[in-house]
C-alpha cells in the first residue's frame, strides 16, 4: 500500500520548507532510496514564462531544500521540464530566470539543458505502446515528481499525475491532444507517461496553491500544505480532496482507479498527517465536464452538440495582445487570429492549451452555453 503524507508549511522560508519537507518524507521512509552518486531528476512544473510568485510554476524554494537533501545523501539533483513551446536550451533559459531557479542552483542543483528526445518501446501501455520522452530523464537514476497544486481546465486539477506531461517534448503536446482529444484517452496517455517514468516520490507544493482560471492565469490562494507519497495517484487523491472536490469526480483519478492505481476516497489511503485543516469548501474550482470530448472525425451534428454542451475558450479582448500564440497552439487549427482570436468552436476539443498559454492570461473558461438556457 502506497504510503502519502500531509504536513503544514505556512511560509517559503528556507529552514521552514527544509523542515517541511523532512516530516513529509520520514513516513515513507525518506531519501533512503538515494545511493552515493545516484542521479535524481526533479521533474519540475515549468508550464509557460510566468514569475515564480505567480504560483504557476513549482516554488524554487521547495526545489532548492528538495535538491540540498538529496545532496546530503551523496546524490546530485537535476531539475528539468519541458514546457509548451520549442524544447531547446535557449527556451529554457528563458523560463528558468522568472521561475527563480537560480535559488535551486544555488542550492547546488543542475538545471537540465539536455534536449535530447528518446524513444522506448512500452507494450503494457493502455493508449502509448511507444513513448518518446525528454532524454535528460534517460540518466537520471530516479525521478522525483515535484508538482504545484492548481486547478487546470481541462482536468479540474493539474497535481502529480498530470506533472508527468512534461516529459513530452514541447511541440509535441499538441499533437498529443489532437491524438486524443477524449478525456479518457487522453488520462491514460497520462497514467502510461506515469507508469513509463514510475516517479519514486510524488511531492506537491500546496503552501501557496492556484484556483480560477489555472493553471497558468488563476489566482494564487494560500493552503499552507506539502502533500507526499510514493504514489502520484495517492497524492493527487488528497489533492482532490483539499480542493472539496470528490476524488472520484476527477478524470484522472477515476481512470487511474480503473487501472487498479488509486482509491476514490481519501478514506482508502494510508495517510500520515490530517487533511482537515487544509480542506477547502471554498476553493474556486474549474469544474470538468463528465462529456467525453470527439474529435474532428465527429458528425457535423456531433460536433453541434458537443459546442452546446462543453465550456469553452473566450478571449477578453481588452486583455489580448494579437501575438497569435495560442492560434499557433491550437492542436484542432480551431482558432483563426482577426486581430484577435476567433474560435471555431464546432472544431474546438476542449484542450484549453491556448487558455494555458496565453502571455497576458486573456484566455478563460466560459459555462456551456446550455447552462444559460432557462436561466
Ligand atoms: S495568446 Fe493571448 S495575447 Fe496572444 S493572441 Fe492569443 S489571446 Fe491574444
Ligand atoms: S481553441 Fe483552445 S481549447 Fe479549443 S482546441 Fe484550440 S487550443 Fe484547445
């Protein structure tokens, strides 16, 4: 049984994170794992250009305390992503500066310019029976998933699980969401990213946590939590559960669970610590539609349908600067810039990569336009 633990931690206070983080980890029986020399990868959350404050990004805090330890026992942290957009040096470069990873590589941590891509065979993949994955993580002896807890529109929740995106190279995750653009389709090709990389630690930085229009342009609210396990499922089951959502209700928990990888209730967890202190009534959630989303080989009347019945991306034109990127993004080629963007939304699978990527945070989630019938 998967073990997961809660812990306080109010404040980005070194000594309080370092703290923090021990407690969380002694349950589970620590960094015990690391050998002398081992490699570890810290798979960050680094999803788009955004100033670490923002809490869009995992707090460089956590990642520095996180890479002293595993120092301490004679192992070298790593820490990478790959965000949405190019996989290349220089593009990292650029994201690490505001998401403060200098404080991480003070701490004595690798930040990953390696942007080799490798390829694996992975025939016990539900949807991926090949994985093409960010190559840094090829020569990391283990991998440490350290995620930021956020709400996300397409999932309802982006936490450990949904870290593992990342190990995609950027410009493929389009792809990835035109290939499968139903919500659980698209969960499995999660789960099997998981199951490929099998993380040995799942940490999620709670102390200052993101609701609204996540994951990229919410808000930042305070929750004051680190959540571990030795299960990404586990840990995002707790996540769930602070959010006031039920477990069950989210894709990626649900799918997990019909895989056999993770309890509907916090309740089936082996959970160190209380979540009661944390939970939030409430939280402003996104919340995920049951639709399961078709692709543009829909009927015409399909697609209609699903138009009605799904939220969907709006722009707040004040807000928009014409810079054309989420149009560049667009995995369904369902959005035609006119100065601004214009959705076509019969094309439209829901993905919100444009609403996640947007620089000026112009892109949020509008109610199915059924929900205002009657109103
Ligand atoms: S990415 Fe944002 S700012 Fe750029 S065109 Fe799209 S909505 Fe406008
Ligand atoms: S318009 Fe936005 S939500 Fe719709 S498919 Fe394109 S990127 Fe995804």
């Amino acid at each position: 049984m998967p073990k997961t633990s809660i812990v306080p931690c109010h404040t980005y206070d070194a000594a309080a994170v370092r703290a923090a983080l021990i407690e969380a980890l002694t349950p589970l029986g620590g960094l015990d794992f690391i050998c002398p020399g081992m490699r570890i990868g810290i798979k960050m959350n680094l999803v788009t250009r955004k100033n670490y404050h923002a809490a869009v990004t995992t707090h460089p805090v956590a990642l520095a305390e996180l890479a002293r330890l595993i120092q301490e026992r004679g192992g070298q942290a790593i820490i990478g992503d790959s965000p949405g957009g190019p996989f290349s040096a220089a593009f990292l470069r650029s994201l690490y500066g505001p998401a403060g990873l200098s404080i991480a590589e003070k701490a004595g941590a690798q930040l990953n310019y390696d942007t080799r891509i490798e390829k694996a065979d992975f025939p016990s993949g539900k949807i991926l029976k090949t994985i093409t994955y960010t190559g840094w993580l090829a020569d990391c002896d283990a991998v440490i998933t350290c995620a930021k807890f956020k709400t996300h529109a397409m999932l309802g929740m982006t936490g450990a699980v949904k870290n593992q995106f990342g190990i995609v190279p950027g410009l493929m995750k389009p792809e990835f969401h035109a290939l499968y653009p139903k919500v659980s389709d698209f969960c499995n090709m999660l789960i099997d990213l998981n199951e490929f990389i099998k993380p040995q630690l799942a940490i999620i930085d709670g102390i200052d946590g993101m609701e609204g229009n996540g994951p990229s342009a919410g808000t930042v609210r305070h929750i004051g939590c680190l959540i571990a396990s030795d299960s990404v499922y586990h840990a995002d089951v707790v996540m769930a559960d602070l959010m006031g959502l039920r477990p069950a209700d989210m894709p990626l928990i649900h799918a997990a669970h019909l895989r056999g990888l993770a309890p509907e209730t916090t309740d089936e967890l082996s959970l160190f610590g209380s979540a009661d202190a944390f939970r939030m009534e409430d939280f402003k959630n996104l919340p995920c539609g049951n639709v399961q989303f078709g692709g543009r080989e829909d009927s015409a009347l399909m697609q209609i349908i699903r138009s009605l019945l799904t939220r969907r991306p709006s722009v707040d034109a004040h807000a928009c600067i014409g810079c054309g990127l989420c149009a560049r993004n667009c995995p369904a080629g369902a959005i035609q810039m006119k100065g601004i963007p214009k959705f076509h939304l019969r094309k439209c699978i829901r993905c919100f990569c444009c609403q996640e990527l947007c620089p000026k945070e112009a892109i949020s989630v509008k109610a199915a336009r059924l929900n205002h019938i009657g109103r």
